[in-house]
C-alpha cells in the first residue's frame, strides 16, 4: 500500500479501440481523472491539457472487469454518445472512485432538475 496520496484520483489508462474513441481520435495511453462533476481525460500532446470531460450525470453506465475499465457516454456529453473502455488494471479503483465522486456530488447542496 502507498500512503499520501490525497486530492485527485488519477489513473494511466490506455485506450482500446471503440466506435467511439475512433470517433473522438483517441489512441494510446492518457490519464482518466475522477473530478467533482465529471470523468475527466487527460493527455495529449501537451501534458496536463484536458481533452474530454463527461459530467456524471449524463454517464449512462459504467463498469470493470480485471483488465478493463468502461462506461457509456449520452449524447449530451462532448464526445458525443457511445462506449469507451480502457485498458487498466485499477478498473475497480476507478468504479469506486467514480461512485463516491458521484455520490458525494448528490450530497452536495440542493439538487436543481
């Protein structure tokens, strides 16, 4: 176990070819973040730029198996709707980060719509 590690839940992930990823032209290995609102991605070119973000509350379903994290984006999301997965081997780590960002976001305050 690492100890020390606060703030942001970030997780290496590679990108497995989707209809989707081909769509948005994402291959090879980036950074999925757990923020407060949003599944976020990180890469690119440039380090620490943001190329996607899908809010959670338009994230239809997601989930993991032993090497493989995945979720299904809605059509309001930027990257338009469909499957992504990810190569990864913290797939339940990302679930569980996803579920208590999500929760603690319908905790907060009062929910409008």
């Amino acid at each position: 176990g690492s100890s020390g590690s606060s703030g942001h839940k970030e997780f290496a992930v590679t990108m497995r070819p989707t209809e989707a990823s081909e769509r948005c032209h994402l291959r090879g290995s980036y950074t999925l973040r757990a923020g407060e609102s949003a599944l976020e991605l990180w890469g690119g070119p440039e380090p620490g730029t943001q190329l996607y973000d899908w809010p959670y509350r338009f994230l239809r379903r997601f989930g993991r198996d032993k090497v493989t994290f995945s979720f299904e984006a809605g059509r309001r999301c930027v990257s338009g709707e469909g499957n992504f997965e990810f190569e990864t081997r913290q797939g339940n780590e990302i679930f569980l980060a996803l579920e208590e960002a999500i929760s603690a976001q319908k905790n907060s305050g009062p929910s409008s719509g």
